[in-house]
C-alpha cells in the first residue's frame, strides 16, 4: 500500500531538506536509539528503553524471516495480496510489535499506534513510543515494514515521506487480539500489562 509512495519519494534528491530520514537500529541494544528514548522525558527508565529497542529490532529480524521479505516492500505487499507471502504488510508487522510490547508492563513509557495517508493506497502503519503523557507528536516511530524487516527509527514530526497520525482506536482493536488465559483466580480480561494510550489532544 505505502509502497507506491515510498518508491516516488524516498530517494528525491532535496525533496524534504529540512526534515530528516528515519535512522537504520544497528542492532537490539543501539545505544543512539536506546538513548533517544531515553531523551524523552527525565522520567524515563533507561531499563524499559533498551527493552523497546530491543523487542522493536527483534521483531522485525524475527518477521523478516517467517514472512521471507523481498525488496521493495511495495513487491511483498503484491505477494501477499495474492497469497504467495503468509504476511509482510506494513500493518502487520505494526500489529506484531505492539503486540509484543503489551506482553510487558510499562511504568515510565507508552505507545501509539500511528498512520500515514489513511484511507488510501499508500496507507502506512508503524507504532510510536512516547514518554508516559507525553503528546503523540513528541514520538518516536518504530517502523519495520519501510525496509523490508530492518528497523528504523526517527521522531514524529521529522519523518519527510509521511505525515503521522494517531489512531487510539485501532491501537485499542490490536490489543483485543491478546489471547485471554484460559484459566485463572483472577479476572481472565485486564489491561494492566498493557502499554498505555493517552487521549491524543484535539
């Protein structure tokens, strides 16, 4: 979906002088990531940054290898949309990260879940992680799909190839697909693990 769009404008020359590209994760414990998330607020638990950089890099390896990506991502979205790919989406590998943070509980960070030209071909979907109550805008995207399973990172309000959006709905409609323990003492439904939303402020 996003593909068509990424191809057109990832690589024109001064096309977004004034904003800068996502950064390539070096690894599952890159320190100028882990250190950016850390720059968020000076409530942030140094702890829970390299957890996120490590579980957002680890997810994307991870799905690269089940989902075999291609380059370009516009030609693994073809695949899957005629079923050659299990899976390869840019939503998909969004839906899996978040996922996987909500396995964790969180107490100084949350997330977001974000989107580029909605509604539209071209449509794109990362996650973002914020300090706790910190504004959307104030994020950092955590983007596994722009490259084919290799983690990017940048803030928000520097991505020059799309303009980010918060969705708490959809954010709210991936974690109902946590599995539910089959049985427990305790209520079988809480959200206490979950990463937190904030209202996005209007």
């Amino acid at each position: 979906m996003a593909g068509l769009l990424f191809a057109l404008t990832a690589f024109a020359p001064g096309a977004h002088a004034r904003k800068k590209d996502p950064e390539f994760a070096t690894g599952p414990d890159d320190p100028v990531l882990r250190g950016q998330i850390i720059a968020l607020g000076p409530a942030v638990d140094s702890q829970e940054a390299r957890r996120v950089a490590e579980i957002a890099y680890t997810t994307g390896r991870d799905l690269k290898r089940e989902w075999k990506m291609t380059w370009p991502p516009g030609w693994q979205n073809f695949l899957v949309n005629t079923g050659k790919r299990k899976g390869g989406l840019c939503f998909q590998f969004a839906e899996a990260l978040l996922l996987r943070l909500s396995e964790r509980k969180w107490e100084t960070l949350e997330f977001h879940w974000a989107e580029s030209f909605e509604n539209t071909l071209s449509e794109h979907n990362v996650i973002v992680v914020t300090a706790k109550g910190q504004h959307f805008s104030r994020g950092i995207i955590l983007d596994n799909w722009r490259y084919g399973g290799r983690l990017v990172w940048g803030h928000v309000i520097d991505d020059p190839h799309y303009q980010w959006h918060e969705n708490k709905g959809q954010f709210l409609k991936v974690l109902a697909k946590r599995a539910v323990p089959v049985s427990s003492s305790t209520p079988a439904a809480t959200t206490s693990n979950a990463p937190a939303a904030s209202a996005p402020e209007r």
